[in-house]
C-alpha cells in the first residue's frame, strides 16, 4: 500500500471526489482517503503520473 498526501480537501465530498477519480485509474485494487489527516492510501500499481493528473482534475494537489 502505498500513501499520498492530497492538499485541498475540505470535507467529504472531496474525499468521494478523490476516491472516484482514483479508482477509475487502472490496476488499482483499494483506495482510502482520510480528510483529517489529507493522506491518500492506494493498493495496486499505479502510474503516478496519470494519478496526479486524476486528482488535479478534479481541482487537489497531489503532494
């Protein structure tokens, strides 16, 4: 599993958010994003070039 922090979010909608934008990546098997602490847990392989792009479109910033 690997962790992220995400800048941005503000309450659970940006989680939902983030959450969909993540899984609709593929080879991403869990995700899990907690508000309080803005971090970003993901199971599976991921290109960190097109999750980044996934979660800036949705208006985050991936740290």
């Amino acid at each position: 599993m690997k962790t992220y922090h995400v800048e941005g979010m503000t309450c659970q909608h940006c989680v939902h958010a983030v959450e969909e934008a993540v899984k609709a990546l593929s080879n991403i098997q869990e995700v899990h994003v907690n508000l309080k602490t803005g971090t970003l847990k993901i199971t599976g392989s991921v290109d960190e070039a097109k999750l980044k792009k996934a979660i800036e479109g949705e208006g985050y910033k991936l740290v």
